[in-house]
C-alpha cells in the first residue's frame, strides 16, 4: 500500500532551487549594527533559506547565497533598519524550479 501521508522535508524543496551568485554584490547585508538587536537574533529563525548564522565571534552574519527573495528579513528589520536590501541585478539570484 503507498503511503500518500508522505511529506516532503523544506530541505528537500530548497535543494530544488537554482542561485546565480553575483560575485562581491550581495543584495542583502547588515548595514547596522551597535549590537546584535532582537531583529537580528530574530532571522536566524525567520529566513526559510538558513542565510542567516553567527561567525566566529557570535555575531550574526548573512550570506545571501540561497536567498529565496521572500523578503522576510526586510520586513522584519524595516523600522530598525539594519539592514540594506534589494532585488539581485537580472539573470542572478534564485531560480525556482517550480514557479
Ligand atoms: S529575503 Fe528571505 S530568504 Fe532571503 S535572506 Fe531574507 S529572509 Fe532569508
């Protein structure tokens, strides 16, 4: 009997996309910091892609490879404004493979 219960893990569907890196531009980056604020702590659960960690230091980093440009992190950060983003330049970023 097949199982149609079966779910697909979010790491599963990530591995799906396609990212065209535009090399020493990055769309998003941290513009801002005193500190590492609530809004910063608060992405590194909040991106779907896992852009998002702490370096070596502890503070918190973006690495914009695997940005799925949803538009959390701006959203989040839009009153503190810590960080800067936009869309990537044309013909880089991710590519979906399902729409
Ligand atoms: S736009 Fe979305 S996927 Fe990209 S870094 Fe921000 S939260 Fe993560």
């Amino acid at each position: 009997m097949t199982d149609t219960t079966a779910t697909t893990r979010i790491e599963e569907r990530l591995y799906q996309n396609r990212y065209r890196v535009d090399e020493g531009r990055p769309h998003v980056r941290i513009k801002r910091r005193i500190h590492d604020s609530d809004a910063l702590i608060s992405l590194l659960s909040i991106c779907p892609a896992g852009c998002y960690s702490r370096d070596e230091k502890g503070r918190i980093e973006v690495a914009t490879d695997g940005c799925m440009e949803c538009g959390s992190c701006r959203i989040v950060c839009a009153k503190t404004g810590e960080i800067e983003w936009s869309y990537p330049r044309g013909g880089y970023g991710v590519l979906f493979k399902f729409g």
